[in-house]
C-alpha cells in the first residue's frame, strides 16, 4: 500500500519540510518515514538511500524555483523591474515561512551548500549546477539592461550575475540568522550600484 506514487509524494513532502527545519545530517530515514506516514520498506522502494532522496529533494526544489524565475525574469518588465520582482519575490518567500513555521527558513540550497559541501560530492555537485543556473537567467536580464543603457558600460554581465546570486544566497542566509526578513530589502540598493545604473534609470524603477 506504501509502494505507491502518494506514499513517494509523502516521502519527499516529510523530507524537503525536515531538511528546511533541521538540516539534513541530524534527519534519519525512520524519522523522515514516520513524518510521512509509510512504511520504512516504503523509502527503499523508491530511494536507495538518504543522499539519493536529498538529490531527488533538491531536484524537485529546483524545478519549482525554476519555473518562479523563469516567469519573473522573462516577464515584458524593463530588465531592472525583473530583477526588482525577483528580490521582492525572494523576501516574500521568506516572509511567508516565518509566519508558517515561526522562523525565516533561508534558502534549502544554501542551507545543503553550507551543510554538505565537504561531505556529499554527488549533492556538491548538483548545488553547483543549480547555482550557475540561477548565474544564467540573472545574466541574461543584465546584458538586456546594458544592451538597453540601463547599466553601465564596463559591467562585465557574468561577474555581475554572479555576484547577484551571492548577494541574494548572502542576504537570505543573514535573514535566516537573524530571523528577519527586512534582510533582504538591501538587495534592491546593492544591485544598482552594482550594475552602475545611471540616476535617471533610478528613477524610473523605484
């Protein structure tokens, strides 16, 4: 009855909830079964082992973040709005969980990147793909904002992307800390002067 695809939903459900509140080292698989509700016979049906889920966890994470981003930053908006709508969207996201769970959660990849970056290759690797995605959707916004003068002329566009995903990885990671979504109300400002936007650009996009 537990070899089902409602029981590997309850699985992943127990397991991305556990991993957002605890982290993923201190979680068991007996734990994360009793979460869910299946037997622990159940686990092994669909998953090898707990990295094997924790990839599967991140995967799915992913393609539902994916799909928020690719919306946001392939929206018709001027480039700099995207970019806003982005970080807006970020900080509700946080905002959202601390009134669910009564504290700011941070980012699942993040939280995995600190936790297990030395110990889960495979896991190391996968966070690695993810974030140089996010590079990705983020520099193809940049450069429609420096093909459109709306950054300056010697912003090298990769750099800047990267250091955007930073800021946003860095920012959320200090709202996690100090239980404060405000944290995050900095990366609007950063990303301006990061991309040398002309004041007139400015004002047109606050």
């Amino acid at each position: 009855m537990g070899r089902t695809s409602d029981a590997r939903n309850k699985i992943l459900d127990a397991a991305a909830t556990l991993i957002e509140q605890r982290g993923y080292s201190a979680l068991g698989v007996a734990e994360i079964c009793a979460v869910a509700g299946v037997p622990k016979g159940s686990f092994y049906y669909f998953f090898e082992s707990k990295q094997a889920l924790a990839r599967t966890v991140i995967d799915e994470h992913w393609a539902t973040q994916r799909r928020q981003w690719e919306q946001l930053l392939g929206s018709r908006s001027d480039p700099l709005r995207r970019l806003r709508d982005l970080f807006e969207a970020t900080e509700e996201i946080q905002r959202a969980g601390q009134q669910k769970a009564g504290v700011v959660a941070g980012c699942l990849f993040g939280n995995l990147a600190l936790e297990l970056s030395n110990q889960a290759e495979e896991i190391r690797n996968r966070l690695q793909e993810i974030f140089e995605e996010q590079i990705n959707l983020i520099e193809q916004v940049v450069i429609e904002a420096k093909e459109g003068g709306l950054a300056g002329p010697s912003v090298d566009t990769r750099d800047a992307a990267r250091s955007i995903v930073a800021q946003i990885e860095g920012r959320v990671l200090l709202a996690k800390l100090l239980n404060d979504p405000t944290q995050l109300e900095t990366l609007w400002r950063n990303c301006l002067d990061l991309l040398q936007v002309p004041a007139e650009a400015r004002t047109t996009t606050d």
